[in-house]
C-alpha cells in the first residue's frame, strides 16, 4: 500500500534580496524632514531590495504565481548612532538585461511621499 504526501510550498517566498547604498537621486527627489527641539533627524543610511514570490492555488492541480517587490530603508541618526527601518513598495523597470528598482513614489511622480530624512521624537528611541 502506497501513500503519497504532499508539501505544501509556502504561499509567500522570499526568491531575491540584494542590500546598497541609497541613491543620491532619491534623497535628492524626497521631502527632508526638520526636527523639533525635542526630535532627532534619521537620515537614509542603506537600502534592501526583496523580491517575493506569491503562489495562489487556483484549484486542485494549478496556481497562479504574481511577483512584487519591496525596498526596506535604513534610516540611521548619527548623534546616537539608533536606526529605524522604513517600507516602501517597489517599481522595477527593465532596460535590456538590467533591471532597477526605486520607491514607487519616486516612480509614480510622487516624490514628496518618499522621506530623505525622518524626525522621530526622542521619547520614542531605544538606545
């Protein structure tokens, strides 16, 4: 007597990630942010592009496979050296074999959305 398993592969995988540093362009694009006396100013330190795969069953023998794309921000304050990390959807253009990506923001002619500095209140920062 034979019995078959099946695994189940994950509805969501990670397929690519790829860290650097943030383009000037893009600090450049962004609204900078002016701290209060009681707020510390993060700037943009590094940047992480993560690709995901989405599997969606449609029925018993297929699925549908969409992909997307996120950048993750690093924004670092210099004085005391904390970071916090910022989310931003991702476009990818393609040019012949080279693919870029940058903050859909950026991409869909919203620049002031994307933040080329963060004023975060001092009350809310881990050291």
């Amino acid at each position: 007597m034979s019995t078959s398993q099946s695994t189940r592969k994950k509805s969501t995988d990670r397929i690519a990630s790829r860290r650097f540093d943030v383009p000037q362009s893009w600090l450049d694009a962004g609204r900078d942010a002016v701290p209060d006396a009681d707020e510390l100013l993060f700037t943009p330190d590094r940047a992480c592009l993560e690709r995901y795969e989405h599997v969606l069953p449609e029925s018993g023998n297929s699925v549908n496979v969409a992909e997307s794309a996120a950048i993750y921000v690093r924004y670092r304050n210099d004085e005391t050296g904390a970071s916090v990390e910022r989310r931003y959807e991702a476009a990818l253009r393609q040019r012949g074999d080279r693919v870029t990506a940058l903050p859909k923001y950026l991409h869909d002619g919203s620049p002031a959305l994307f933040q080329s500095g963060l004023a975060i209140p001092r009350s809310k920062v881990e050291f």
